[in-house]
C-alpha cells in the first residue's frame, strides 16, 4: 500500500510540474506571437516551399486565441489553407515560383490530389514549379510529377509501384486466446467484420478491392503521364520494370528531369531568382499572410461544413464527428442570412449508426433553409455516406473510396478466456432477456436475435435514407448496397452520386443553386480550442488515478473493474476494416 501511496505522490508530482511548464509555456508564446506583429512579411525574390511533412486535414483551423494549439495538441496542414496559400501565391509578385523539397504528403490520395490541382491553375501563371527529393514515395512523386522539372537526388529512391491494400484476419488469434468479437451483419460484402470471421479473404471483398485499387491507380496513372508528357503505357512500364531501381535508371526511362544535390537544387533557384541565395518562404509562414488577405467584402456567403474523422457518440472535434458540433455548425449557417447555400465537405469512414442518423436530421433541416450540396473527401463510406444522402447533389474527387451501405455490430467477449482463468459466470434472472449481455458469458441466442433485428431495422433505414435522398427504388439500392465500396467512377454509374470534381467545383456548383455570382467562402464548424479540450482532459486524469488504484489492489478488483466497463450493442454504418491504400 506504501508504494501505491508513493507511486501516486510521484504521478501527482509530474502532474503539477507539467501544468506549471505549460503556463510559463503560454507566456512565452504570447510575448513571441505579439512581437511578430501579425501579417508575416514576405521577401522580393521569394520561392514558395510547399513543405507537407504534417498531417493534412481537409478543415484544420488556428485560433489567434490559441497559440499552444499547434504545440501542445496535434499539429496538423490544413487542406483548405494550402489551397489557399498557392492561390494567393499564383497572383503575389514576389513569389517567383513554388518548390517541393522532400514533400513526405501525409494526406489523403483525394487531398494530395487536390493540392496538385491547384499547383496546375498556379502554373497557369507562367511561374515555374519545381520538385526535388532524396526520396520520391509514391504519393510523392504523383504530387510531384506536376512540376514543370522533377529532380532527384545521385544517391535517392523513387517508388512507383502500382496500388496495394493489406487485410489482417483475426480468427486463428481468436481461436489461440479466448479473446473474440461476437459479430452481427447485414450485407454479404460488409468486410468491416470479415477479418474477425475468416482467416483468409472473401471473394467477394477481394473482387471489390481489385476494382477498386484499378479504378484509383486508372486515375494516378493517367495524371502522372499528363504531368509528365508520356503514354500511359509509360508509367505502367516504369511501375513494372523501373520504379526502385537505380537513380540512373529513373533518369534513363524519364521519370525525371535530373539528378542533383540538394545544394545544386538550392543554387538552380537562386539563378533564376537571380540572387546568391534562394530566399524560401515556409508553408505556414506564407499561410498566415495568405489568411490575412482574404477577401472579406462579398456580403454573400457559400458556408463550407466539415466533417472529418470517425462518426462517434460525443460533443465532436477536429478528430471525430460528433452530434453537438455539426448540429450547432448547421444550424448558425443555416440561420445566417448572409450564407446563401452549405457545403458539405465530408470525409468519415463512418461509425455510429444512431450519430448518422441524428446528423442527418440536422442537415434536412437546413437543407429546408438554404441548397445543400455534399464534397466528398478522399473517403466517404458507410456512415460518412448516409450524410450525403441529405443533399440536393453529390460531388466526388475522382479518388473518393464511397458506397459501404451496410450495417454491422461488434461486441467483445472474453468467456472463454475467463474459463481458461477460472471464472465461470452464472445469471439470475426474473424474465428472459433481463440478464442482456455479459462478456463473462457466451452470447445467448435471445440477445442476438434482438441485436440482429436492430440492425435490420438500422439497414432498411439507410436503404429508405438513400432511396429518398437519390431518388431510386429501395431494390436499386439494394443491389448496389450490401455494404460493398465503390469508386468515385462506378459510384456515378450506379447513381449514388452525380458529379466527379474538387471542392472548389462543389462550392462554385452549390453557389449556382443559390443563384450567386461573387461570394466568399466562410468555413464551419468552430472547433473547441486546445484549452477547452485540455481542462476536459482533467476527467480522463482522474480516471486514470482510479484505474491505476484499481490494478495495484489485486485480481479481485480488476475482475470487478472489468465488470463495470460500458458493454453496448453498438450498431456502426462504417468503411471495411480500417481500408488504407498505398
């Protein structure tokens, strides 16, 4: 007991010390953000360095209020900053060109895309757009390919391989431990729950990752060939024969324009701007500047929704999407008579079924105030679509992952694990179904029929959701639901969506539905600042002492802490199993 009492002091200790070093943390940003003067200042002569080494969300906001934001919390790009950031680039005259050095995107294959998007309008205004890496990965050298010279290093890597998916399957570790999911289904290709089923893969889902991986690696390809002048034919040989190799050989096969040191790179900028050293521009000091020129005079706005992350119960913030934030965001854009029409940029794998649905709502009611039109990000599935089934119309990227309408439940159970432990569970009850469910016991054939009939009821919701929503029978739904993805391409020949574009296209088209010409773009929702997420936070600490209490008071009071844990037949509309192509 001694120990434990020690062993919270110490916890206690560090606690405190971390909280004094965050104030004095606090003062010194502000004396530092204060002293910078606002609007950063941007050299004559400057090259833009489109530096991506953070992950990129489509909407991550900076307070001026919350300047340990970025240090303390998760620092992250946003997508709609950089976009912004190369607009304003193409149009400022002390920006010369734009490089990208050792780029390591860390987005999405849509957001990337994107981004490449809008480094092609910026050649448009006859500045160059140069590309150097020690290493090209393959997302990389795609964003890379639209520069109009691509260089590598004598001594680098360049991987152009094709399109992979991984699936790891989980029922032999079941079968070993004791440990295992209790899965309830609707949908024949619903692979959300498959790996906790089989030890190997389905036909069925390997059938639609091969289309879909096709679909995807059709659209990369075709822009790597544009980007860089050759057949299509080209980059599927260099895919095969070339990517991997030697430097040499990349330059041989024309992959790209020339080998360099990283210095000779530097000096290549530094003759063109015709100075002895290229003076670069951050990113993010650039987008500061870029935030403080936007134009703030169009009266009419096209209000922007973000919806990123996992669909879960909760309040909602920059990592998850939650009822409380996107309702209150829908109902100010709504409400606000300067906003002429909602966009809403969705990018969820899904999640919730029950959070789905009350999202939903939200967005019929405001679609009966202002046209509402749906962006869809790098992966719109499952959940994230049933979101879009509210919209008068449906945008995709061309590398959109969507569909998975399906329903599935998941819900752990440790019996025969508890067995091998000694612990044996037994009931009693005063009516059938009193008991629910207990992970100490095996799943009785009551309770899942009862979780099966709520997910049937879940399913014909979401096929009534995107019957109504896409105007088809509710057995046109059906044949392309049962929880199966689809590409952007395939997801317009089957009807579930109806136009393939970027954001931008998604504004400018909701824009035309609310018949306005010379708006801006104002972006929802306001996210809770790091402050208010770290003093929340203090809960999770003092769980965190219970629990810590709990482990060093023997196996009893472990045993009864894994009684106490929330258990609930969660129905999820959610993307197979976590699907991440590279």
């Amino acid at each position: 007991m001694s120990f434990f009492k020690s062993y919270l002091a110490t916890l206690l200790a560090i606690f405190t010390s971390f909280l004094i070093g965050i104030f004095m943390l606090v003062a010194l940003v502000g004396i530092s953000a204060s002293s910078e003067g606002g609007v950063p200042t941007i050299e004559d002569g400057s090259v833009l360095s489109l530096d991506l080494g953070l992950p990129i969300s489509d909407y991550a906001p900076i307070g001026e209020d919350d300047p340990l934001a970025d240090l303390l919390g998760n620092p992250q790009l946003s997508l709609e900053s950089i976009l912004m950031a190369i607009g304003q680039a193409a149009e400022d005259d002390r920006i010369q060109g734009i490089s990208i050095k050792d780029p390591f995107a860390l987005g999405g294959w849509s957001q990337v895309r994107d981004i490449r998007l809008a480094l092609e309008r910026f050649r448009l205004s006859g500045k160059p757009v140069w590309a150097y890496a020690d290493m090209y990965t393959q997302k990389d050298y795609y964003l890379s390919s639209v520069a109009d010279s691509l260089y590598l290093s004598p001594v680098g890597v360049l991987d152009v391989k094709g399109l992979s998916a991984e699936v790891l399957y989980y029922k032999g570790f079941q079968q070993k431990t004791g440990l295992k999911m209790e899965v309830i289904r609707h949908g024949k290709y619903k692979s959300a729950v498959e790996p906790y089923l089989e030890d190997q893969m389905s036909e069925a889902n390997r059938s639609q990752l091969s289309t879909l991986l096709h679909q995807l690696w059709r659209t990369i390809s075709q822009d790597i060939a544009q980007g860089r002048g050759v057949a299509l034919e080209k980059v599927n040989d260099w895919a095969t024969n070339v990517s991997g190799k030697t430097p040499e050989k990349a330059l041989d096969a024309g992959m790209i324009d020339g080998l360099l040191y990283a210095d000779q790179y530097d000096q290549k900028w530094a003759d063109l701007t015709g100075e002895d050293e290229v003076e670069y521009t951050s990113l993010s000091r650039y987008i500061r500047y870029a935030q403080s020129q936007r134009n703030l005079k169009s009266k009419d706005q096209i209000a922007v929704v973000y919806a990123q992350g996992e669909i879960l119960p909760g309040p909602g913030n920059q990592q998850y999407i939650g009822t409380k934030l996107m309702e209150e965001a829908l109902e100010k854009a709504a409400d606000n008579e300067s906003v002429k029409a909602i966009v809403l940029r969705v990018n969820s794998p899904g999640g919730s079924a029950m959070v789905s649905e009350h999202i939903w709502r939200a967005l019929k009611r405001a679609q009966e105030k202002k046209p509402l039109v749906v962006s869809m990000g790098s992966v719109a599935a499952s959940g994230g679509y049933y979101l879009a089934t509210a919209a008068d119309k449906v945008w995709a990227t061309p590398m959109t992952i969507t569909g998975s309408i399906g329903v599935f439940g998941t819900i752990p159970n440790w019996s025969e694990l508890s067995e091998s432990w000694g612990i044996h569970a037994e009931q009693v009850t005063t009516h059938p179904q009193a008991a629910q469910y207990s992970p100490f016991a095996p799943m009785s054939d009551g309770f899942r029929s009862q979780v099966q009939e709520g997910i049937e009821h879940t399913y014909q919701t979401f096929l009534t959701r995107v019957s109504e929503g896409r105007k088809m029978t509710t057995a046109q739904v059906d044949s392309v639901a049962q929880g199966r993805v689809w590409s952007a391409q395939d997801a317009l020949s089957v009807g579930l969506i109806d136009e393939i574009g970027s954001l931008d296209e998604a504004v400018v088209g909701a824009a035309k539905l609310a018949g306005v010409s010379d708006y801006r773009v104002r972006n929802y929702p306001n996210y809770p600042s790091f402050w208010e997420e770290f003093f929340s936070s203090m809960e999770g600490f003092q769980s965190l002492v219970t629990q810590v209490k709990t482990v060093f008071s023997g196996p009893d009071q472990a045993v009864a802490q894994l009684q106490q844990l929330p258990i609930r037949a969660e129905v999820y509309v959610r993307l197979p199993f976590g699907l991440e192509v590279r």
